[in-house]
C-alpha cells in the first residue's frame, strides 16, 4: 500500500488515504477523514510509482 497526503477539496484540510499501486488507475469514493464529505479519487500508477492524483469534491 502507498500512503498519500493530499488537501480535501471540502474542508481543506491535510488528510491520508491509503493508494494500491498494484491496479494502475481506478476511480472511487471515500469520505474525507475530518469533515466526511465525500470524495471523488483517481490515482494512477506505473511500475508502481504514482504518476498523478486527482480528489474532488462530488457535486449534490
């Protein structure tokens, strides 16, 4: 697993998410670990390096 840190798009604040580079992109949801709003996430790797990473917030 690859821990990342990055800024939610809601609260702004730094949170974590654990990232498995063994699928090379994906998209998912998860709630953001201090005001739990949810996130759109999608990481890609390759050779299990992360090459990009995007979180957005979800329109309602």
């Amino acid at each position: 697993m690859y821990e990342h840190f990055f800024q939610c798009p809601y609260c702004w604040e730094e949170i974590s998410m654990l990232l498995d580079p063994s699928i090379t992109s994906q998209t998912y949801v998860e709630d953001c670990e201090v005001c739990c709003n949810p996130i759109e996430v999608t990481p890609r790797f390759e050779e299990n390096e992360l090459v990009g990473f995007d979180a957005q917030d979800i329109e309602q």
